[in-house]
C-alpha cells in the first residue's frame, strides 16, 4: 500500500514529514510486509470501540490507543488486539498505567 493511502486511511492528511515518519515506522517494524493489511483492518474494526491505529511521536512504531467511553466498549476492543495479536502472529508492548499498546511487528 502507498504511504499516502495509508496516512489516510489512518486518518491523517499526508504530507512530506508523515510520509517519512510512516516510511521509518513500517521499516522498523518487522515483518510489516506480512501484516500491514491485517493493521489496517485493525484500525477499522477499532473505531466502533473509540479506538484506533495511529503513529508513534516517541518512536518508531504504530500504536493501538484505545480512548473507549464504557469500560465494556473498552474490554472489547482489548479482546479484538488480543485477537489480532495471535491470530497474525503480531509482537506487542502493552504500556503500563496506559490503555495504548506498540505494534512491534511480525514474530516467526
């Protein structure tokens, strides 16, 4: 998928800086290759949750933030990156205290 489609489909307005920073961030993920359709859907399963699927400023990593109004719409859409997680074979970092995990990448 082109880095411009992608910053769109992830909400943002593309321009030279986003571009690069998603270009670092899907080259530091590992195997992005084999999960990057499987991140997108993702983001797209999440939003009835009040989740999504966005870039990290503090590094080079896509996050899952989870902002949920209803502790069960939250539960939910734990479960679904749970899911994914297994499913694709996906490494995350839960961060402590925050309900926002790191996509670190594909795991053999």
């Amino acid at each position: 998928m082109q880095r411009e489609a992608m910053l769109i489909q992830l909400g943002y307005a593309p321009n030279e800086a986003l571009v690069k920073q998603i270009g670092e961030i899907t080259e530091n993920t590992s195997g992005y290759g084999k999960i990057e359709k499987h991140i997108m859907d993702l983001s797209d399963h999440l939003k009835v949750n009040n989740a999504y699927i966005a870039m990290s400023n503090s590094t080079k990593h896509f996050k899952i933030k989870i902002e949920s109004p209803t502790p069960e719409l939250a539960e939910e859409a734990h479960e679904k990156v749970a899911r994914f997680s297994e499913k694709f074979k996906v490494a995350l970092q839960k961060l402590e205290s925050k309900e926002t995990y790191y996509i670190l990448g594909f795991e053999e």
